[in-house]
C-alpha cells in the first residue's frame, strides 16, 4: 500500500496539495507520482504494483513512475524535470544521476521549493 504508516485520508490530502502546487505554481504540464514506493527505491522499481483505489481518486495526474519512464522513452523533444523538492524525486542522489544519463530527453532539472509564497498554509 504506501511506504508509511499515513492514513488513506491524510496522503491524499497531502498528494492533492502536491498535485495542486505543481499544477499552479510550477506551470508543468504533465504530472506522474509514485504514492507507493519509497523516494530510495530505483525509478525502474518504483510502481510495478500500484494502489489503483489511490489514482483513481487522483483527477489530475499522468500516470505513475512506471508511465513516466515509458513517456521518457517515447518523447523525442527536450524535457525540463520539474520536483516539489530533491527528495520528491529521490532519496538517492546516484538514482538521479542514473536518470540523467538514461533518459537523454531531459535537458533540464527544477527543484522547486516553493521559498516564496502570497499565500498562507
């Protein structure tokens, strides 16, 4: 189910504020989450057995790791990874490396932490 002891409740609550920061502040166009592994599992490993309860009550999202990875290999145009922050992404700096090498469509790397914000939480 989730890599944490968190409520079904409180990781939505907190994978639809993900999804709406990323949506509103970050621009990004195509949004993919793994709410089932761990940030210092592999990419390749990540998702291969998915909560479908979890996405199917997440309207605006792309996909998992998994479709992520198959994205990667089918887009022919430059990419700009955009990650709420380093470890949205991984927990394993080497995993990353590993990701930039492979999948050459990504041309730039964002790790946005939200520093500045107009609103209050």
């Amino acid at each position: 189910m989730f890599p944490t002891a968190d409520t079904l409740d409180n990781r939505m609550k907190l994978l639809h504020q993900m999804i709406d920061n990323l949506r509103s502040r970050s621009f990004v166009a195509r949004i993919f989450m793994s709410s089932s592994s761990r940030a210092s599992t592999a990419f390749v490993e990540r998702d291969l057995k998915v909560d479908q309860k979890v996405y199917q009550q997440l309207d605006k999202v792309d996909g998992t790791t998994q479709d992520f990875i198959k994205h990667l290999n089918a887009f022919k145009r430059s990419i700009c990874l955009v990650v709420l922050d380093f470890a949205g992404l991984s927990s394993r700096y080497h995993h990353v490396q590993e990701l930039l090498k492979e999948y050459l469509a990504i041309k730039k790397f964002t790790v946005d932490t939200f520093m500045i914000s107009n609103e209050l939480l």
